[in-house]
C-alpha cells in the first residue's frame, strides 16, 4: 500500500485528504491512501519518516513550506527559485526531493482572471506561499508590494494602504492564513470601501469557500477567487510527480 499525505500544522482546515480520497475511489486506485500528519514542529520530520517507510509523497502546508526545506536531500529547480516547498518525492533510492507545484497552480487559476487594468499586485503576507505567488508575478512581469504586519526592506505595513495606493494596485492577493477555518472572523486589515470593479481580490483560503476578505471586496464589486481551484491544480500536479 502507498501511502501519501499532508504535514503542516494546524490541519482541521484542510481538504487534501476529502480530495485524494475522493479521487482514488472515483478512479480506482485501490493501493493508495492519504493520511494528515499534524506536525508541530518541522523537527519531527524525520521520525515520522522513519515510521512510515511506505511514504511516497507529501504535501506542506503552513508553516513548514520553509522550513522544511534543509531536510531534503535535494529541490527540483522551480522550488530552489521559489525557495518554498509545498510537494515531497519519496524516490526508490531513498532520497527526498521537494518541488513547488502552488506556483503551477496560483499561475493557472490567475491567468483567466486578469484584466489590461490588472497592472501592479498587493502580495498580502510573507511565508511560503507568498514566495510562489511573487515567482508567479514576476514571471509574468506584474509589478508588485509585499504588505506584512512585520516589514521588511522594501515592503509595505498594513497601515500604509490607501486609497490612492489601491486605485493603482488592482490586483491583491491574501497568502496569509487570516479568515482560514475555524478563525472565520479575521480578515486583512484593508480599506475596502476602495475597491471597486476593477479589482481583483483572490485569497489562497479555501475553507470556507467566500472569506471575510473575499466577502467584504465583493462587496465593493470587486472580482473574488478563492483558493480552492488552485488546491486541485496543485494537487493533481504533486500526483503527476509521485507517479513519474
């Protein structure tokens, strides 16, 4: 039996299992199963590879697309770029290769979505996912602002987002956890009131399906995507690894 999963803490929030579940049973896969491993701290990464010889393949979520990273054996390109993890390879010879498949699906699920005002991004957050939407801006030569509660050189406060920096920065894009189940009161601290039609917010938060953050843009009539689309085009790319 093949074992797959999901580490990251906390994993009440998550999908992962529910969808490579559902896919094995709906495309016959009879010798694989998904489990959630919980992992408080990345330092129990390798005991609970040990324990589970049969890993084939993982998928990292917050916080460990980071930190994860010094107990690989090796990163494919893209995610030596992106400097984030978010897919484990368990290869025949024993060693650990990670890669990136978030950035595969934040680019496709935005592709669709953009707009000739779409000019320049508001990248809402600084972990490990921010790190793939940013490869993907700049690979698509978007201009973009890193806003953080805790800045860094060259970004941007919370605080210091008004309306005249939003009426240019119609795109803003949520990689924190904020507003993710169960904490579904908590949002982004923006000025909503604005925004308006010729933004797009889109928030790498999947549960539940319309966040603060998303419901308090639609309301402004902005154009709102969730995260969930981006889950299974990242899901199936890590699958397309596993099994190479």
């Amino acid at each position: 039996m093949q074992l797959f999963g999901l580490i990251g803490f906390p994993l009440g929030h998550s999908f992962s299992k529910q969808y490579f579940s559902q896919k094995f049973t709906v495309e016959g896969i009879t010798n694989a199963r998904y489990e959630l491993f919980p992992l408080p701290h990345i330092q129990e990464f390798p005991a609970l590879c040990a324990q589970n010889p049969q890993l084939k393949g993982l998928n990292v979520t917050i916080p460990h697309k980071e930190t994860v990273i010094p107990y690989l054996y090796e990163l494919d390109e893209e995610a030596h770029r992106v400097g984030a993890v978010n897919t484990i390879a368990f290869l025949p010879d024993g060693r650990t290769k990670g890669y990136n498949t978030d950035v595969y699906g934040f680019e496709q699920t935005l592709l669709p979505l953009l707009q000739p005002h779409h000019t320049h991004a508001l990248v809402l957050g600084t972990g490990g996912a921010a790190k793939a939407v940013i490869h993907v801006l700049s690979k698509l030569g978007l201009p973009f602002l890193q806003v953080s509660r805790q800045p860094g050189a060259g970004q941007l406060h919370y605080r210091q987002i008004d309306k005249e920096l939003l009426q240019q920065y119609t795109v803003v894009v949520n990689t924190t956890p904020l507003g993710m189940y169960p904490n579904t009161q908590q949002y982004p601290n923006l000025p909503y009131q604005h925004a308006g039609s010729r933004h797009l917010f889109y928030d790498l938060v999947y549960n539940p399906p319309q966040t603060l953050f998303l419901a308090k843009a639609a309301q402004q009539g902005a154009t709102t995507q969730n995260g969930l689309a981006m889950l299974h085009l990242q899901a199936e790319r890590a699958w397309q690894i596993w099994n190479s």
